[in-house]
C-alpha cells in the first residue's frame, strides 16, 4: 500500500470531529426512526400518526425543537468540514484533490441511490451532489462562506414561506407529506420539498468548511469559544424552533401554516447546530474516558452506522412489526436501543480492524487499489 493510500495515523485524525460526528450520527436516528416506523406525513406533522398518549406528543415536541434538521445541520457541517480534510490531506500526497474528491463523492451517490432504494430519506445522494460546489467554493474566506451557507439557509425557510403564499396549498397538494392518507405529492410542494433538502445541507456544508479554516470544528480554540457558541446558539435557536411547533399547534397541525410553520425550525438549524458543537466540543476537551472512546468509534464508522440504522430500523420497525404500530415514545425506546448496539460494537471492531466494512469498501473503491482491513 502507497503512503498515499494508508490509513489516517492516530495521531493525525482530528479526535473533535471524530466525537462530533459520533453524536451527529447517534442523534440523526431519533428523527429517522418516526421515518421508519411510521408514515411519512408523521415525520413533518405530529397529529398525523403516532402521537397516541402525551407522552407520544411530548416526545414529538421535544424531538422537533431539539433535534429536527439540528442534527442533520450538524451532520452536514462535518460532512463540508471532512471534504476539505480530504481533499488537503490529498494535496499534501501529490494526489489530484479535486478529480480525487469528485470521484470520491460519485461513489458515495451510488451508495446514496442504493440506500434509497431502502429507505427514501437518504441524505448521502444530497451530499454527493453537492460536493462539486463545495470544492469550487472551498478556498473561499471563512466570511464569504459564512454568508454564502447562511443565506442558502435562509432560503430555504423563504421558500416555505413563499410557496405557501404563493402556491394554492391544499390537502391535495400536501398529499402524503401531510396526511397519512394522502396521494401524490402536488408539484409546488415537492420542487419546495427537492430545493429545501439541497439548500440546507450545501448551506451547513459551506458553514462547516468556513468553522474548519477558523480552526473551531477541530476543537483547538479556547474554552470560552465554544461556551459562547453554546449560550447563545441555543439562546436564539431554540425559542426559534419552538415557535415552529406553536405556529403549528396554533394552526390545528392544518394545510394553512403547514409550510409557514417549518420556517422557523429551518432558520434555528443553524444557531442550534453551533450549540451543539460548542457542548460537545467543550464535553470532547475534558479528560477522555471510555464513554468519549466509544462516541468517536461510531464517528469513525458514521457511514457503516448510519446505513445499519437504516437496515436495523426498516427489519424491526416495518418487517418484523407492521410500520405505523407503535407510537412515538415506543420508538425513542428502539432508538435507545440501536444507540446502545452501536456505541457497543464500534469500538470493539475498529480494535480488531482499521476501518469500519462500508468505509473500508468505500476506500478501496475511492483509490481502486486493494486495502488490507485488519490491523
């Protein structure tokens, strides 16, 4: 194996971005779950199904102000933040950075299709196709892609806005994205539904790229920093997100504010994802103990926990039980479950292996050269 192929050392890989992406990725199932074991209108609208007790509905609200697209957010931030990681540590080799990248990032979409064929609420397609943009992007100031991944942000909780004002929003334009019993998505609201999902991440992929050039995602700056980050990221983000769920409990959960009420959740993803890195920042400079050993071990295999999760959640949640049969406190107790399975059995294979089996196919495949995987 070429130097240029092996394995990042231990001592090269950010261990901050390793604990972060390890929470991201336990995080994003609280929300991916409802997707798998209920339909898909309960994702966006919690009087549609699952909310059967108020603990149901507890859980609901609680999973929409905290976690809803803030987990994504911050998924996607180190998604930007990896890519130029990737794409310096290939320059640094005398490999081709970008044409590396590109083909890179091609490979992960045919992983994303793959996964889509399982599950329609992939996100690495997303990604891969955003990826040439970011890597034209990359070398610009940390400012301009402060303000570029801000305004896409922005955008998109502007275009909820306008296409609800705008577009005659009926019940049979929502069709299945609001209502269990709904029909085909209306045209308005799916180029909203296509145009929201691009925005979002290639704004929190800009973000995190313009985090890593002022050295904060690798967790090097001062305590203080990231204290501030997490007062006032949650300060402002989290009553944001909450008048989310208001406007939509104020509108009986109806088709008038069901785009409106998604508006102000979007523009909180950002604050809120910064509180989110601020805390687990803050939590990852403390002295390391088993528990930081393990959440990095899943960082290290987010992409072979992020597919098992899908995989785990479609045999329990709609093979071996009929999807749509348990509410939503039940499915936090899976999610609990799938968390407790991953944080289990990461570190014991990455002790045994030097990556986890989609990152190490996804490697080989990456620099089309046969990688040993056992240490």
């Amino acid at each position: 194996m070429t130097a240029s192929a092996a394995p990042i050392a231990a001592s090269d890989r950010i261990t901050n971005l390793d604990t972060v992406r390890g929470i991201a990725t336990l995080g994003i199932l609280v929300m991916n779950a409802v997707s798998y074991g209920l339909p898909e209108a309960a994702y966006f609208n919690l009087d549609a199904a699952g909310s059967n007790s108020w603990f149901d509905w507890i859980v609901g609200v609680v999973g929409e102000v905290f976690v809803d697209q803030k987990t994504m957010a911050l998924f996607s931030l180190l998604f930007g933040a990896g890519i130029v990681v990737f794409a310096e540590r290939a320059e640094a080799k005398g490999r081709r950075p970008v044409w590396l990248s590109l083909w890179r990032n091609l490979l992960l979409l045919a992983i994303g299709i793959g996964h889509t064929l399982i599950w329609v609420g992939d996100i690495l397609s997303v990604y891969a196709l955003c990826s040439p943009v970011l890597l034209l992007l990359r070398k610009r100031s940390p400012r301009t892609l402060l303000i570029a991944g801000t305004a896409m942000v922005l955008a998109s909780a502007a275009l909820a806005v306008g296409t609800q004002v705008a577009a005659d929003i009926t019940e049979v334009e929502l069709g299945s994205f609001w209502f269990v019993e709904g029909g085909s998505i209306g045209d308005a609201v799916g180029v909203f539904l296509i145009s929201d999902a691009f925005l979002r991440a290639l704004g929190m992929m800009l973000i995190g790229v313009a985090l890593y050039r002022l050295d904060i995602v690798q967790g090097t700056r001062p305590p203080e920093v990231y204290r501030a980050m997490a007062r006032w990221g949650f300060g402002i983000g989290l009553p944001l997100a909450a008048v989310g769920v208001i406007v939509q409990i104020s509108g009986a959960w109806g088709t008038e504010t069901a785009l409106v009420g998604l508006a102000p959740n979007t523009v909180a993803t950002i604050p809120v994802a910064l509180g989110y890195l601020g805390l687990i920042t803050l939590w990852n400079q403390k002295q390391t103990t088993a528990l930081h050993e393990r959440v990095r071990a899943v960082g290290r295999m987010a992409l072979t926990n992020y597919l098992s999760q899908t995989l785990i959640g479609i045999i329990v949640l709609r093979v071996l039980f009929d999807q749509g049969e348990f509410g939503r406190a039940v499915l936090l107790g899976f999610v609990v479950a799938v968390w407790a399975l991953q944080l289990a059995w990461s570190t014991p294979w990455l002790a045994r292996f030097r990556f986890g089996p989609f990152e190490w196919m996804w490697r080989v495949a990456t620099y089309r050269r046969w990688q040993p995987i056992r240490r």
